[in-house]
C-alpha cells in the first residue's frame, strides 16, 4: 500500500512543480514588461493598398501596432509608394524592389542600375516620383558611382517605369562629391513640385559652406535638374552648411524640415533636427549643436553629446488639434523611431522601439495614413537577425 502511495504521489508533486513555474513564468513576464506573444500579435502580414486621405490622422483601430510588410531586403534605402497601390524599395546595392499591392516582395529586381558603386554608406539612395507620375512615368533617383579617374561621385537621374519595368535612365544632377561616408542621398519633390536633394559634406567639412559647391547643401532644382527658380544664389544651393543630411519633409502648412547626422568618432552626438529656410546657413562645420553664431542657425532639437540618433528618413503627420506639428524620424546608431512634436518654437522628443528592430533608415507616410519604417541591419553596421531586412508598416496612433 505505501508503495502504490508513493508511486501516486510522485507524479501529483512534479505536476505541482509544473504549474508552480508555469506561474513563476508568467508573473515574472508580466512583471518585467515582455510580452511573449507580441511579435506573433503585432506582425501579421496586411496588404497595401490606398486607404482615404494621407492628410487625415489614421483611425483604424483594427490595424496593429507593428505589421511586417517585406523580408529578406538587402540594406533598403528608401521607399517610394506607387498611385496604384504597392511600392518600390531602392536596395544600396543597386538594386530597385517592387512590393505590390498584396504585400508581396516580387523576387525579381525591377531594376538593377549597374553604376552604382556601393562603397562605405554610398549607393543606390533616395527615390521618388515625379508630381506628374501619372501621366509621366517617371521616376528619379540618388545613387553613388566612380567616374573614369576612380574619383567617387553621386548623381541623380531619371528614369520612366512602365510594365513593371525601369529603363531610360537618363542624368539629372552630375558630379556631386562622394565619399565612402556622408554622401546624404534623401531625394523628395517638394509642395512648389521641384524637387530637392540632399548632400553630404562627402568628408570635406569647409565644402559645407562653399555656397558654389555641391556638398553639403539641400539643392533644389526643376524636374529636369536645373536650378530652380528663386534659389537664393543662382545656383542650385537652397541651403548650406549641412554636414550629411538623410530625412527632409514638409509639414502641414508647408515649411521643410530636415535631419542630419552629427559629428562622430570622439565627438559622437549633436544629430540635428532642424526647420529649413531658404538661403540659410546650418552652420557646419563651424558650429555644431545649441552653439550659436552670427549668420548660423542652431537646430529646433538635437542630440547633445550624451546620446546619438544617427537621423535618416523623416515623415510628418499632420495632429488632430491642428494646433503643432508630429514628426516622426528613423534612428540608425539610435536604432528607434523618434516622436518629435513641434508646438510653436518648441520641440519634444519621444523615443519608440528602443532596441526592438535595430537599425532603422527609412520613414514615409504611406496613403492608408500609416507609417512605413526599413531597417538597416545588413548595412556592415548592424546585426542581422532572421528575415533582415524588413520593411514594418506602424500605427502611429497606437505609439
């Protein structure tokens, strides 16, 4: 009889024991702010497709926080949304991808630019489409290359995207200096429907503030890449002393905003984010972050010297209350997305995804109104985890 007890005892114990630290298990998640089906939850697949007005504040309480839309990018740069639904990916390879309007990654490039010379943080860059796509086809990039005499370059130029294809690239801007860092590279049309481009310094600091030079500027130009009107100096210069600028967009009553990459190595910090007016100077390399001097301007935010952003792609979106402006940037070294609110001359910072997806490049605001961010883990920078890179579409209004 007392071995039959034992023998039933035994198995009762390690039962309790099971469920005693199934419990544990589930406490010290909770406790510890991980929730272990979040990824399963937040990243189901959804289709892309245009949803209503992308000036409205989204309101589909249905979409989830996080939603992977693409996988297995090779270091995407940036994203250009199609007016049929789907998008186009540039990779920094050389490398142009087509995501349709099922959310499916088509694994054939619909481009592969054979100029491109990925050296370092140049490649194939920005992308973006013309005002007139409908009717025009066309479609305009950034991208590094090495002219004849082995000097590094970057350039923009055109090409007409039609059956599912790209073909008649043809040069826009030439000659814009290049270098294994900084060569900017944010490509957008702006509201005026010109398009503006932004450059680095290309490792060439004093070039910043040479108005004459390619580098370091936010240049704008006509559809055909000449200056456009109005620019303040004649040339194709909107604006100078910017070390290497990745995000530029304008908010809802029209003014640019811009971020820019701070100093690094023993001086890391100091990203910038800053409002753009024509023929200013932003001051690098002669002033860098809350310094001030004559003729400068000093940035709306920026990182300080304790903490590094890394800034790349910028979106906005318009709030409900009409009264500020919401920014949202993507974070590199920072590897987050950033929250920046804008009431008057003041500024806010909010960070989200800390850590979660590693290096992020890309922003834009897709047209169902919510937001689309690429990571950059297989940029010679990051980490790598399985399915990099991906392209997420976020809820803004669940952050």
């Amino acid at each position: 009889m007392g071995v039959m007890r034992r023998g039933f005892v035994l198995p009762v114990i390690l039962i309790i024991i099971l469920v005693i630290g199934a419990l544990f298990i589930l406490v010290w998640t909770r406790r510890s702010g991980t929730n272990i089906n979040k990824d399963i939850e937040s990243v189901t697949e959804l289709p892309i497709k245009p949803q209503g007005n992308a000036n409205s504040a989204p309101s589909d309480v249905d979409i989830p926080t996080v939603s992977i839309v693409a996988t297995g990018l090779d270091t995407p740069w940036a994203i250009a949304f199609l007016p049929g639904g789907g998008l186009l990916v540039t990779e920094r390879q050389g490398s142009v991808r087509l995501v349709d309007t099922n959310g499916h990654l088509q694994e054939k490039p619909v481009a592969e630019i054979s100029n491109v010379r990925e050296i370092g943080e140049g490649g194939l860059l920005g992308i973006a489409l013309h005002p007139d796509f409908l009717t025009n086809n066309f479609v305009y990039f950034y991208y590094t290359y090495s002219e004849s005499g082995g000097n590094t370059l970057n350039r923009v130029v055109r090409m007409v995207y039609k059956n599912g294809q790209l073909t008649e690239e043809r040069i826009m801007v030439d000659g814009i200096p290049g270098a294994a860092n900084h060569n900017g590279g944010r490509i957008k049309f702006g509201p005026d429907k010109m398009l503006y481009i932004t450059t680095g310094d290309a490792q060439n600091p004093s070039s910043a503030q040479d108005k004459n030079s390619l580098s370091g500027k936010i240049l704008r130009v006509d559809s055909d890449g000449n200056p456009a009107f109005g620019n303040p100096y004649g040339n194709r210069t909107y604006s100078f002393g910017h070390r290497n600028p990745q995000g530029i967009i304008w908010d809802k009553d029209g003014s640019l905003w811009e971020t820019e990459h701070g100093p690094s190595g023993a001086e890391t910090g100091n990203d910038e984010f800053n409002r753009i007016d024509i023929g200013k100077n932003y001051g690098w390399p002669e002033i860098r972050g809350k310094e001030g001097r004559e003729g400068m301007v000093t940035p709306n935010l920026e990182s300080g010297r304790s903490d590094t952003w890394a800034p790349s792609g910028l979106a906005s979106l318009p709030t409900q209350t009409g009264l500020s402006s919401r920014f949202y940037f993507a974070g590199l070294r920072g590897e987050a997305l950033y929250e920046v609110n804008v009431v008057g001359n003041s500024a806010s910072l909010k960070t989200h995804f800390k850590g979660e997806y590693g290096r992020i490049r890309e922003v834009i605001l897709g047209p169902d109104n919510m937001l689309y961010i690429s990571t950059s883990n297989r940029d010679g920078r990051g980490d790598p985890k399985p399915g990099d890179d991906k392209i997420l579409r976020i809820n803004p209004s669940k952050l």
